[in-house]
C-alpha cells in the first residue's frame, strides 16, 4: 500500500523500509534523503555511497538533456567576457576536487585449497610430511632446546624478508593503526596538544560530514627528509596547535604515517604526490547535498604562519554555507524533537485514558459482580426461609399430642422463650431431648393447622439455639441420646438462649 511522505511523495512499503534504513544510517532528513533514494532506483547500498562518496554527474541524463535542449546561438561579445570571467573567479564542482570516503582493505588472503583431484594426487605427501612431522615432535619433546633453536633461526631468515617487503609494521585495523601512530607520534616529538582523532579515516570523515566540521587529514612519511622538521617548526608551533584546538574552527585532526595500508590508501584517493602533505575537507552543500570536497592543500615544508593561512581562508570561505546547513539541520531537528513531544503527550494521553477506560470497566465490572452476589445471596436466603417454613410444617406435624391431665408418668416441662413467655408443657416419657427442640422451634405454628408434609430435599435443620437447665446450670445438647424421662426427670425448667453470632460463625 502507497504512503505519502512529508515531502508529499508516494512510497510504497518497501520505499519506506528503504528509505527508514537509509536515515538510521546516514541521519539525514528525509527532504534530502528521497531525492538520493530516487536517482539510486531506492538501492539502499548504492544511495549510502553516494552520500560517503559524493555523487558522480549522471551522464545519461546530461546527454538527454543536451539533446533535448539545444542551446540558442548567443552573440559573441562584452556579455561573453563578462560570463567567462565569472567563471574563472567563481569556484566550481570541476575545480574542487571531491574527497573520497577511502575504507582500508584487508591485505591477508584466505588459505588456498587446491581442487579435489590435486588434493588427491598430494594426498601420500601430506601424509609423509604428518609422519615426518611427528617424528620431530618427539625430537623435540626428547631434546627441548630443538624447537627453540629451529624457531630462532626461521625467525632471523623470515624477518628480514618480512621487514623487506612490509617495512616492518604489522597490519592493524583502522583504531589500532591510529593508536600506534599517536604512541610513535608521542615517542618520536614528544608531548604535543594536537587532538589526534584515534580512530580510522573512513569514522573521522563520517564524523565531519555528520557534524558539518572540517577534516584535515595530515599524511607523513618518515623516510622523507622534510617530515621531521615539518613536524617540529609547523605541525607543533603553538600557532597551529591554538588554532586547531579553536572550537570556533571546528576541526577534526587525523594523521597518519604512509607506511601503514590505511593511510597510503588516503594518499591515493587524495592525489597526493607530495610529502609532507594536509588536506582540509569538508562538507560542500552548495553543490550536493551528499558532496564532500577538498577544499584546501598544504604541500611540502610551509611555515606555521603559511599553513595557519591556507587553511583559515578555506574555512571563512566554506563556513556560511555550513552554517546555513547547521541552522537548517537545528530547525529540522526541533521540528523533529516538537513532533517526538506532540507524539508522546498524545501516546501519554492515549494511555491515560486507556487506563481510565479500563478502571471504569473494572468499576463496572465490580459492581456488576456484587449486586448478582447480592442477588444469589438474597435468593438463597430466601429459598431458605421458604425451607425452615415447609420443614417447621412437617416437623410440627410429626410431634407429638400433649397428654392429658389423667395420663401418669409424664415430663412436664416449664419453658422460658427468648421473648420472655413461658410455656408449660407435658411430655410423654418416650420424648426425646430433639422433641423438645422441635417445639420450641415449631411453636409459633403448633396453634395453626398444619398439614403433614414431606421435609424439603437436600436441607437440613440446624437449630439456633440451646435448651439450658438453669439450676444447676446443664445445656442439653440436641444431638445427645436418651429420653426426657431419663435425662430431665418427671419436671424440670429450661431456658431458651439463641447461639451467638461468634458461635454461629465458628
């Protein structure tokens, strides 16, 4: 699916992957970045060149152009002069030479692995030499001061031929090089303040053109004759030392000894044919936005004064061009800062309100929950109610008929309810302690007529109360066994009292 970008240009999915790739490594704005992306068909690789590398003229499109827009014969005279000394006294893309972004490459080469048939036919040898090999390691292991002997003698041979061909210096990556020069640097000239970037050309280039300074690249070579005293009266005198330490030139100082593979790969990507040799380069805006040129040349021995003015000119003449960059990468970053913050506050507000969203749903949700808790438990009291009801109907239906007054042998039974009535009843001897609590609790409906029930399915009775003799003082457990006769006797007083809450809970 087709995007618009800020700059107002469809892209489609993998454009804007492309073009989300490009600014993570470059940091560029996406004004610029698109139109790079444009003339490199959206190749991610090609467009990251040309912005390290600086972009070459498009010969195609020149041609067509030229083609298609022949220029009209103009008259020959004062205007003609006019515009050819213009062009001699205005600095031009041609005259400036673009600096390239110069990557080391590595001199190692991979071990050769012969074909398979060849390895075949070597095949007896190498297992000579493995045979050959090993009787000499148990030379070595009886007589140990061999290996040693044949280690030292390789060595003398082999250095030399080494130190023939390489100079003596073992490659390094990029850091270590330039950690090396600063210690040989320091070893040779002693203390100095020259801020040496430690780090490779190709990280002090990207770090210039990032920062819209100056890189200026010195190059040295110690078997010339001049570079000692270059070194001593120009590149260590206080005035350029002051001025390269001056943040107000921003200037990022790398170094390098030509001996190494970095820095003689420099010297040719920087036509550089003279020894001592500095090279100021810069970002040039005015002619692409990707360009960056050299912009001034120090060769030979020159005198501080001398060197301080070549490269001070250079700078004065190439800084309001990055200055006005500077602004406008200031601008677009503020822009870029004000929509990060504008975007932020609205994922804040966003969640803010998300999270109040899902406290109300929750709040809901609670309440929701208690009130058919509520229900469920309003319900459940009152199917038990509606139980105690039908099983005091069919438990009072169950008891039995009060004796008369002829009948011998009989409980007789003084009972003080909770309410403070009491109530005067004949057992007959066969009752049970649970009759006496079936009473007590069906009394408010003994009066009414009841009919004889079934007991409700799945309740079952528990009784709220306790039968309490008050003198002595003996509570008659519902679950105890035996009958009123022989646990009372022929009378006998008992006080209702309700069980209490704790006791209820427990």
């Amino acid at each position: 699916m087709a995007e618009t970008d800020a700059a107002g240009v469809q892209m489609s999915d993998d454009q804007q992957e492309a073009l989300a790739t490009y600014l993570a490594l470059t940091n560029q704005d996406p004004e610029s970045a698109i139109p790079i992306l444009q003339r490199s068909q959206w190749n991610v690789q090609i467009a990251v060149s040309k912005f390290f590398d600086g972009e070459g003229p498009d010969l195609v499109a020149e041609a067509l152009a030229n083609e298609s827009n022949t220029p009209a014969p103009q008259r020959v005279g004062q205007r003609g002069v006019l515009i050819d000394e213009m062009e001699y006294l205005t600095p031009t893309s041609s005259q400036r030479d673009a600096a390239p972004r110069i990557v080391p490459q590595p001199t190692n080469k991979g071990v050769w692995k012969p074909p398979l048939p060849f390895a075949l036919l070597l095949l007896p040898f190498n297992l000579l030499w493995k045979l050959v090999s090993g009787s000499f390691s148990m030379l070595g292991w009886l007589f140990p001061f061999l290996p040693r002997l044949i280690h030292s003698l390789s060595n003398r041979s082999g250095g030399r031929a080494a130190r023939a061909v390489t100079g003596g210096r073992l490659p390094l990556n990029p850091k270590d090089n330039a950690a090396r020069f600063i210690r040989e640097f320091g070893e040779e000239y002693g203390e100095h303040r020259l801020p040496f970037l430690e780090n490779g050309y190709a990280q002090a280039y990207d770090l210039a053109k990032k920062d819209l300074k100056f890189l200026l690249v010195v190059l040295l070579s110690p078997e010339h004759d001049d570079t000692e005293t270059f070194v001593r009266e120009t590149l260590l005198s206080q005035e350029v030392e002051s001025f390269v330490n001056n943040p107000e030139n921003n200037v990022v100082l790398w170094a390098g000894n030509v001996q190494d593979s970095e820095a003689y790969q420099v010297a040719g990507g920087l036509s550089c044919t003279k020894f001592p040799f500095a090279a100021l380069i810069v970002h040039t805006p005015q002619e692409s936005t990707t360009a960056m040129s050299t912009v001034a040349r120090v060769v030979g021995l020159t005198s501080p004064s001398e060197f301080v003015s070549k490269l001070r000119s250079a700078i004065n003449q190439h800084s309001p061009p990055l200055e006005r960059t500077r602004a406008q990468r200031r601008e677009q970053e503020a822009t870029r800062n004000l929509r990060q913050q504008q975007e932020t506050a609205y994922e804040r507000s966003l969640a803010q309100d998300r999270e109040r969203m899902r406290l109300r749903k929750e709040a809901e949700a609670t309440k929701q929950m208690e009130e058919q808790e509520a229900q469920a438990k309003a319900k459940q009291v009152e199917t038990v109610a509606q139980q105690l009801q039908e099983w005091k109907k069919w438990r009072a239906s169950t008891i039995s008929v009060e004796p008369d007054l002829d009948v011998k042998n009989v409980t007789r039974l003084s009972i003080r309810m909770p309410s403070g009535d009491r109530i005067v009843r004949r057992f007959v001897p066969e009752a049970t302690i649970e009759d006496v609590y079936a009473f007590v609790e069906c009394y408010d409906i003994l009066e009414n007529d009841t009919t004889a029930t079934e007991p409700p399915a799945g309740y079952t009775h528990d009784y709220k109360f306790k039968l309490v003799s008050p003198m002595p003082r003996a509570i008659y457990d519902v679950e105890a066994d035996g009958t009123i006769a022989d646990r009372i006797g022929r009378s006998g007083n008992l006080i209702v009292e309700p069980v209490e809450v704790a006791d209820e809970d427990a």
